[in-house]
C-alpha cells in the first residue's frame, strides 16, 4: 500500500463518514478514540510496520509489537508506530495510547487537505456553532457507496474498504448511516462478519462493551448514592 502524501490514511476515511457536514457533529463521539485509534493500527498493520502475537494471552488479548527496521513516513501514523515501539502491548492498551488524541489531529489534517472547511456561525444571532462541510463530496460519496455496496449487496471489498466496514461496525455507528445504508439483520451480520476478519476492529468492539460497561455500573452508581444521600 503506497504512503503517497496525496492519499488520505484509513482513519481520515474514517472520520468522513462520521462525521455530520452540517452540525460539526461526529457519530460515536464518546467512544471516538478507540475507533480512531482502531483504525491507525489497522493501517499500520496493513502497510506492515506493526504485527500481533499469534499466539493472544487470556489476560492481554492480543499484544502488538513494532516491526523493527521499518517506520512509516506519515507523521501521524510514524507517532502511533513510536508507541507501540516502545514495548509490546495489549491492543485495548494501545487504543487508548493512540486514540486519545487523534480527533483534533485527524480533524486539522482533513482541513489542511482541503477535504473539509471550519465555519464558524451563531445560532439566531447568539449562539456559537462550528460546522465542518465537505470540500469533497465525491470522494465522500464514493466512500459510502463502497462500504454500502459491501453490507448491502454483499460485493466483495477490497482491503481498505473491508477495514472501514469492519471499523464502522465494532464503533456501533452503522445504524446512523441508514437510509443511505439500509439497517437490516443481514446488514448487521455482514458487519460482525466483517470484524471478526480485523483484528484491529473486534479489538474497537471489545473496548467499546467494555467502555458501555462501565458505564452503566457509573450510572448505577450515581443512582445509588443519590438515593442514599436522599433517604439520609
């Protein structure tokens, strides 16, 4: 896979889908780092700079580990791949070490690109608002119609494609995307199939029920103390 400077990485692919031309919203946003930094090792295992053990441990899953001797030349990713050079690690560990700060990151380079533009506007003459349009409507096009003609027709998709579909299903943002993807069962199964098949993706699925876990058992929480500190 070429590192031409001109082409756009997965997880800006990415967040073209996600994101709403016209709020400046992003669907998934509470969990958007373990779906960003997803889709980073995905490319980074795909272009070959980094592998998993083939044999995953019960307590880490599957742990990551550079390929010596062969950094990437995109800065972003070449940052991603410094961490995971740093030491072996879990994929749910790097998720986070790579993903946390990759919304601002991948926003500013999707702007420099000429891929999308800041608008700032006030709501009724008041309220600040940002929103983020698409410079490139095509390429957006395009995009939604490969993974659409993937979950939909069944057409068999190419590497890059693959690794959308399976990345955009383990986020849980598949549902959003319907008219233009028509949510159904098979719609769903396809996803999963689709998972199972990127380690890097099913890694995303697990941190985000894991994440939803979490809280919920917050929630419950909360609820709880509330309610005691009430009846005291």
């Amino acid at each position: 896979m070429p590192e031409a400077a001109t082409d756009l990485l997965i997880v800006e692919d990415l967040l073209l889908l996600l994101l709403d031309d016209k709020t400046g919203t992003i669907a998934g946003e509470g969990t958007l780092m373990y779906t960003l930094g997803g889709a980073v090792l995905v490319e980074l295992a795909l272009r070959g700079h980094v592998e998993a053990d083939e044999k995953p441990t019960l307590i880490h899953g599957e742990r990551i580990h550079a390929v010596e001797g062969k950094p990437p030349t995109d800065p972003l990713l070449l940052a991603a791949y410094e961490k995971v050079a740093e030491k072996p690690r879990g994929v749910q560990t790097l998720l986070i070490t790579i993903g946390s700060d990759l919304r601002g990151q991948v926003l500013e380079r999707l702007i420099q690109r000429g891929s999308i533009r800041r608008e700032s506007k006030k709501i009724l003459g008041i309220f600040p608002s940002t929103s983020l349009p698409t410079m490139d409507p095509e390429h957006e096009a395009a995009l939604l119609e490969s993974v659409r003609a993937a979950l939909v027709d069944g057409t068999e998709a190419d590497t890059r494609t693959a690794a959308l579909v399976a990345l955009l299903s383990a986020s849980g943002t598949l549902p959003q995307f319907h008219p233009a993807i028509r949510w159904s069962g098979d719609v769903y199964t396809r996803g999963k199939e689709y998972e199972a098949g990127n380690w890097g993706a099913a890694a995303v699925s697990t941190a985000l029920a894991r994440t939803a876990a979490a809280i919920a058992v917050s929630s419950t929480v909360a609820v709880t103390v509330a309610t005691s500190a009430t009846n005291n």
